[in-house]
C-alpha cells in the first residue's frame, strides 16, 4: 500500500485534478518493469512520477507514468526488502522492510538513505507490510504481529522515534498472514486496513482500536488498499485478479462492493495508487516461478 497519499495544497490540487484527469487517458496502460525485479508497493508522487519497491532487494525503480520509462532510485542492499511504499510532499520515500522488521526512509530524489527504523527488535516473527504516510505520522502494519507502528512527524517535518501500538477491538489475529494493506483518511485521523486471511476490512483509531466495516457478509481476501473519498479500492487476486470497489457510508461503519474492476493485463496484483481517473497496479505474478528473465509490470486501470 501501498497506497500514497500525496500531502498536497489545496490550491495545487485544484489545478492538478483537471490535468490529470484528461492527460492520463492516452498515456501507457502497460509500464515495464526490470526482468527479475519481483515488484510488490508502488506509491505516486508530485507530477506523475511513480516508485516501485523490489520484495527481496530492497531495490526501488522511479518512473514516469506519461512516457512509461523508468530508472533505478535506491540500490538493492544486502539485509534489505521492499514490500509497501509511500511518498510524502517533503521528497522523502517510505518503505515496508517485511522479515526485515524494518521501516527504511529513502530521499524521494537522490535515493540516498535517510533512516532505519528497527520495529521489532530481537523477534524474528515479523512481516512489516505496508505504510501509508499523513500529516502527523507514518503508520505500518505488521502481518504476523498485532501492531502498527507509528513514527511521528512533527509540525516542521522533522521525523520522531517509532512507537508500537497494539491493535486491539474486533480484530483478531489468526495463523498465517493478518493485516495487510493501510489507508488514511484525508485528516489522517482514522486508518483504514484489510486483514487478508479473514477477508475483513477494519477502521482504526490513532490508540489503535479497531472496528470492523460491516461489508453485509462480503469478504476481501486483499492486499493493497486506496481510499478515494468514501470509494474503498482493494486489489484482490481471487476468484479473479482485479480491484473490488466498495462504496462506504459517510460514517466509515459499513460499505457495499459495487463492482470488480479487471483487465488481462492483470497477473497477481498486489498494490495500487491512483493517478487522475486510473489506477496503477503492481503485478507481482506469484503464481510465475521467478527467474532473473521473469518479466514484471504495472497495469493502468480506468476507475
């Protein structure tokens, strides 16, 4: 979640929607991605400029979502991992470490390495899988540990230490592999995660009590989330590959899914991001024995 939510100004907003609304029509609907590069988050920053992480590198490809070229950003690192990614409006790339149980901060520019945060320290039992960046904090969740972990960002963007704090409510963790994707609402003060091996879709709170979405018995056995005003997008990869769109009540208590959004092009999605009227999703191909010839892509969507 690997989704982003790009801290924008209210004024740029206004200027920026319309453009990419029109431009993203006749852009590529299908950007390549490195050969053996196993992509997992993508995250959409400033203009139309995308980053996708590389699951057992730790490697990151920048991109153009209008001409479909990209390049290498942060180098793949021995003892590193990219699973979810997010941007913020201060050129700082925030990345999910997985088993590494890290948190890595990235310049958004250069590459270079801005900080580490070690979340679960002497416990092997971790998988730090997604992030999502607001105002006032980064929050990642954990898949095998029943937290999220919080790094303050003071009012002049300085970022603070990390802190874990423990899901509790309606959620219960379960064998296998638990919370997944994250979202913000815009005033960044409820969260909103997919718990994968239950389906279930929870809103949280900033101590980190969840309450679960009443989906009238729908389930969303997904993987990254977008929020979209009170339009909730989930990548799903069952029965089919594509994106469930799910309609919320302003109260965030419960939702309807509407529709599935599919296209062939889609081959084990994992995350999306939003630019303009389209989606971007990460094939991560799963279900392809990875080789250093596999070949690997981000699919344009229309919403």
């Amino acid at each position: 979640m690997k989704r982003t939510r790009l801290l924008l100004a209210i004024a740029g907003l206004a200027l920026f929607l319309p453009f990419a609304a029109t431009a993203a029509g006749s852009w590529p609907s299908h950007i390549d991605l490195p050969n053996g590069f196993r992509p997992e988050g993508i995250a959409i920053g400033p203009g139309h400029t995308f980053y996708v992480g590389s699951i057992p590198t730790g490697a990151v490809v920048r991109g153009d979502l209008r001409t479909g070229t990209r390049s290498p950003l942060v180098p793949a690192q021995a003892g590193r991992a990219a699973i979810g990614v997010d941007v913020d409006n201060r050129g700082r790339l925030f990345v999910a470490g997985g088993p590494t149980g890290h948190g890595f901060v990235y310049d958004a520019n250069t590459g270079a390495n801005i900080a580490d945060y070690d979340f679960t320290p002497g416990d092997p039992a971790t998988f730090v899988n997604d992030v999502v960046v607001t105002r006032t904090a980064v929050w990642f969740t954990d898949s095998v540990r029943p937290f999220l972990y919080k790094i303050d960002i003071a009012p002049n963007g300085t970022l603070g230490g990390a802190t874990a704090v423990p899901l509790t409510g309606d959620i219960v963790y379960q064998a296998g592999f638990n919370v997944n994707g994250i979202e913000a609402t815009p005033n960044g003060r409820t969260l909103v995660i997919v718990q994968s091996n239950t389906g279930k879709v929870f809103t949280v709170n900033q101590s980190g009590v969840a309450n679960e979405i009443d989906l009238g018995g729908a389930t969303v056995s997904g993987d990254g989330l977008l929020l979209d005003g009170k339009t909730l997008y989930a990548v799903v990869r069952s029965p089919v590959d594509g994106v469930l769109v799910i309609e919320l009540q302003p109260d965030l208590s419960s939702g309807t899914v509407v529709r599935t959004i599919t296209d062939p092009d889609l081959d084990d999605p994992t995350t999306i991001d939003e630019f303009g009227d389209r989606l971007y999703a990460v094939n991560g191909r799963f279900s392809t024995p990875p080789t250093p010839d596999t070949p690997y892509w981000v699919t344009g969507l229309r919403k």
